[in-house]
C-alpha cells in the first residue's frame, strides 16, 4: 500500500494523505499520534488546497527520496490542529453511529405499532357477522390478508438483520 503527500514547494509545506481507502473513496488523511487515528476526512487537504491557491503543488508518492526529504525539512501543513481536526472527525462519527442507532430503534417502535393496530384488526374483524355467504367471502378474505401481513410483520420482527 503507498502512501502519498502534497507538497507547496513555494512555500515548503505539505500534507499527508496517507494511503487511498476504497471503501470511502478517499484518503485517510492526516494523522494524530495523540489519538492513534487517521482524520478520515478531507478537511486538511481542503485547507491545504486553499491556502495554496496559484501555488505549485506536487503530489508525491512514499517510498522516494522526495518524500524522505520534504518530510524531514519542510513544514507539516496544520501540524498544531491535526489533533482536533481528528478529534472533531472521532466525534462526528460516534454522532453518526448514534444517529443511526436512533433510526433504527425508531423504525422498532414503528413496527411494533404497526403489529399492535394490524392484530387489533384481526381482532375487531372476527367479531363482524356476514349477512350474507358473500359477505363471508369478503370477510374471509380480508382477515386472511390481515393474517398474511401480520406474519410479514413478524418475519420482519424476527430478521436478526433487523434485531440488531
């Protein structure tokens, strides 16, 4: 896996991308000794990016001389904030993490008041009398639809995908 740097050789300064996550479709970031974690977001490099408007800028792969020297004497772009931008990027993530917690055990209620008021159908329909047979068709007909979603209720209520 390489990693990869901006440089602003008119400034001489840089930023570390790190390595290319596929699975988000952007680079780790920069990284924070103080909390071991990479920002995983782009907000240093679009800073870097504006701050070094009309700049020369390189991108330089690891594993080279190049990137050995500029990260031995040029200046690390935000070098003093890098923790706090990871930090704000660990805290949006545990916001995210809940938010979806909190979706999801919404859409639970949703479905268990959805059991509630479909058996509360089921049940007020088996107390309505047919006058006629074809009026007991139609009631047949509709308690055994109220049945049928009732148990894709249940199936749904009971998909561990959904349990957790």
């Amino acid at each position: 896996m390489r990693d990869y740097l901006l440089f602003c050789s008119y400034c001489s300064s840089y930023t570390l991308l790190h390595s290319f996550d596929k699975e988000s479709g952007s680079f780790l970031g920069e990284y924070s000794l103080l909390h071991n974690e990479y920002t995983r977001n782009s907000i240093v490099l679009n800073k870097f990016l504006l701050a070094h408007l009309g700049h020369t800028i390189r991108s330089i792969p690891s594993q080279t001389d190049d990137y050995r020297e500029i990260i031995c004497t040029a200046s690390r772009f935000l070098e003093n904030d890098i923790d706090k931008y990871v930090e704000e990027s660990r805290d949006r993530a545990k916001y995210n993490e809940r938010d979806r917690k909190s979706e999801r055990e919404i859409g639970q209620v949703q479905l268990y008041l959805i059991e509630h008021l479909i058996s509360h159908e089921l049940q007020a329909l088996s107390h309505v009398r047919a006058a006629t047979p074809a009026e007991g068709q139609v009631i047949l007909g509709k308690e055994l639809g109220i049945k049928q979603s009732l148990d894709l209720v249940h199936r749904v209520m009971n998909d561990k995908q959904f349990a957790e």
